[in-house]
C-alpha cells in the first residue's frame, strides 16, 4: 500500500533537473547566438604595422608621411604678431590683442607659476632656485631689459633664451603675452615717480603722508 502512494507522488526532484538542464540548454544557446554575432575580419585583416618595411612603396616604409603643407585644424598660425612677437622680422612693442585688467590678473598668475622660481616675484632675479645655485637671470629692472619691446619677452617664452627654456609646450600663447603684460607691470612698479600715479590717487598719497606722525627729532 505504502509503495502504491509513493508511486503517485510527483517526482520534484527530477522536474528540477529538466527545469536546470532547459536552462543549460538556453544559456548555451544564447552564448551560441552572441558568438555568431561577432566577426573577425577586423583582427584578420592584412594591415602593415607601425615602422614595418614594405616594397610596396619606393621609400621602404608602410606609413606614409604627411602631406606638405597641411596644418592641423585650429593650428593655421598665420597672425605673425600673435604667435612670433614680431612684426616683419622685428620684435614687435604691440600687443596683439587689448590688455584689460582680467589680462594682467591672469598674468600675474600664470608668471607666479612658472617664473618666480627664477625670476622671484619682483622681476630681480633672485628666485628660489637661483638661491640655491642656478645660474641668476637678469633682472627686468636694467635699463636693457626696461627697453627691450614686449616681443622680446614674448619670443623668449617661446623659444628659450641661455639657460632658460622654451615654455611654448607649458603656456599657450595668449597666456605668454599676458606674462610679457604683468612683466610691464613689475616694472613700472620699480620705476614709477608720483607723475606716474593718476590725479585722483596722487591726492590720496599726499593725504596719507601728511597724516603720518613725523619720527623723533634728531
């Protein structure tokens, strides 16, 4: 009797080994379909590597050199003074573009960046690296440099000067006459007279000296 009743019973056991044995089959299946999905002519392609020789070409080489004259897009540097800081061959005194005051404040930042190390935050020459054995650049405050146009700080930043070298590859151009700017400025602020200072401010200099308390009498 007891064998008849368990004869009748649902085998679940089995039904859950058809169940994962369907799904075997599906998951293979779907693998089966994404496998079939993807090609392989890209990987078996003839192509040449980078530097690998041929005779295809009467030069030996698989890649081709670049085209003469062609120019990156954005890179058709064709504004002598912009890009040179010269103008028919000649250092220019121009700035290519109007300098504001946000000009000279991004100036003054980028030139603390890169050239107080050497230059220190005056323009003198003694920066931090010079004071421990670099070779001392000039100061901007000699009377050659305080000539000098603005090109001529300009066309160093790019192409180096003596010890110094090119920072076009750090600073892009627009930034390198915004340095060439505050440079200005560093040196008029060692050279300036009361003339220099505008109307209005000269008066608030002169109210400021005469209230300071005179020093003790010799």
């Amino acid at each position: 009797m007891r064998s008849e009743l368990n004869s009748g019973r649902p085998r679940f056991g089995l039904g859950r080994e058809r169940f994962s044995s369907a799904w075997r089959i599906a998951g293979l299946a779907a693998v089966a379909l994404m496998l079939f999905g993807c090609r392989l002519d890209m990987h078996l392609q003839p192509k040449y590597l980078p530097y690998q020789p041929t005779d295809f070409f009467g030069d030996g080489r698989s890649e081709r050199p670049p085209v003469p004259g062609t120019v990156a897009r954005g890179h058709l540097r064709v504004d002598e003074l912009m890009f040179t800081g010269e103008e028919n061959g000649v250092a220019s005194n121009r700035f290519p573009f109007p300098i504001t005051r946000a000009d000279l404040e991004r100036g003054r930042e980028r030139y603390n960046i890169y050239c107080t190390p050497c230059h220190d935050y005056t323009g003198s020459g003694n920066g931090m690296i010079v004071q421990r054995g670099f070779p001392h650049p000039p100061s901007y405050h000699i009377q050659r440099l305080r000539d000098a146009p603005v090109g001529h700080f300009f066309e160093v930043m790019t192409n180096g000067f003596g010890a110094m070298y090119s920072y076009a590859a750090r600073v892009t151009p627009q930034d390198r006459w915004r340095i060439a700017a505050y440079i200005r400025v560093l040196q008029l602020s060692q050279d300036a007279t009361i003339q220099d200072v505008p109307d209005s401010e000269r008066q608030k200099l002169t109210q400021s000296s005469a209230a300071q308390p005179a020093g003790p009498a010799q």
